[in-house]
C-alpha cells in the first residue's frame, strides 16, 4: 500500500511501547518497522510522539541525528522557556503544511518553562498545554496539523460520557483532562491516547483509535 499510493507523511500520536521498559522483541519489531518504512518510501517523513505509555527520555534519544533522515522521534516536549513545540514543514501544491509534534506531557514536565503556580505547584494539566500551545507562534493563514497525546474533552462535556477502557480511566483520570477549546488553533489534530475512533470536535480533530487496544 506504501508503494501505491507513496504517502508524504506517516504520523503516528504516541504509545509507540506499551510500558517505559519494553520488551527486547517489541524494540525489535519497533525496529524493522522503521527501517523497512526507510527502505520502501524513503523520502516519506515519519513523525512519532512518546505517549504516557513510553519512557520519554528513551523515545528522545538520537532525535536530532533521526531528524535528518526524515525520521522525528520526539519523546520530551519543551523543557526551558528558550525551547518550543518541534515543528515539521512539509509542501504541497497548496502550499505549506505545519505539523506540531507535541509528546505526552505532564505538568512537571514543563515546570523549567512556566514556573509554579501561586500556590508553589506545578500547574494543571491543562493549563500547561494551554500555555504550551498558546506560546506558539501559529501562521493560521496556513494548514497546520497538531499531533498530541493526552485526554481532550470539549467544553461542555463529562469525562463520564466518554467511553473509555479501564486502563485508560486509571492512567488519564479527570486530572489530566484539558479542554479541547485549544485545538481549534489547527486546522487538523492527529490525537492518542484514548483507545478507539473517536472525534473530539468534527471530523478534523480526532482520535484513531488502536487495533489493539491493550
């Protein structure tokens, strides 16, 4: 199917293992993978985010070198207020295509950017991706494609009307959850972490889903 239809881009939004320290053979298949995805469409730019599953720091390594083989294995997500969301530019005979790679983040992971809150703690899951998105300097006369990890719910909506899996609920809990308000900055989100297809506003800001859902 590569061959036919020669994608420009593969995106995929997080928990590439299912737990921080995988298994030899899951590294292993992980590996062939990518290397027969280089081998079959080499100039197709293949852009992966850690999610909460993933051991960040493992999925940051060699980032910058895999960079320059069309590869963006973005595990951290900004650590220091002089850093910001990677961004991969890729064209078209529209035009340009922003993609905002984001990797699953937790508030403490952004504290060297933001600081504390008032009260000394690290600030809310979803005030720290507000602030992350919102620090950024989005040219909206172009298509920009946001790919994120984390739970995005619509205003006006329960974390309860959700269906979600058991794993989920006790990994993602109504503390992580961050208003979905933030996402009409891009034209399209690419997003993981909840378990099966689900559109969290239209049919341009969605989930996938998993075909196998762990």
């Amino acid at each position: 199917e590569v061959y036919e239809k020669k994608p420009d881009a593969l995106v995929i939004a997080g928990d590439v293992y299912n737990n921080a320290v995988p298994s030899a053979d899951a590294v292993r298949i992980f590996d062939g993978f990518i290397s027969k995805l280089v081998s079959v469409a080499p100039k197709m730019q293949v852009m992966i985010i850690s999610g909460n599953h993933d051991s960040a720091v493992r999925i940051n390594q060699f980032r910058k070198v895999l960079s320059s083989l069309s590869i963006h294995l973005i595990g951290l997500p900004p650590q220091n207020a002089d850093e910001y969301i990677e961004k991969v530019e890729l064209e078209d005979e529209y035009g340009k295509v922003n993609f905002y790679l984001l990797p699953f983040v937790r508030p403490s992971f952004v504290k060297n950017v933001f600081g504390l809150d008032e009260n000394e703690n690290n600030l809310s899951y979803n005030e720290a991706l507000h602030r992350l998105i919102e620090r950024e300097d989005i040219d909206e006369t172009k298509r920009n494609v946001f790919v994120s990890h984390q739970f995005y719910l619509p205003l006006g909506k329960k974390p309860d009307e959700v269906e979600r899996m058991d794993s989920e609920i006790k990994s993602v809990g109504n503390i992580d959850l961050v208003d979905a308000d933030i996402l009409e900055r891009f034209d399209y989100s690419a997003l993981g972490h909840i378990h099966k297809p689900w559109k969290v506003m239209g049919d341009c800001h969605r989930y996938c889903g998993t075909p196998l859902a762990c």
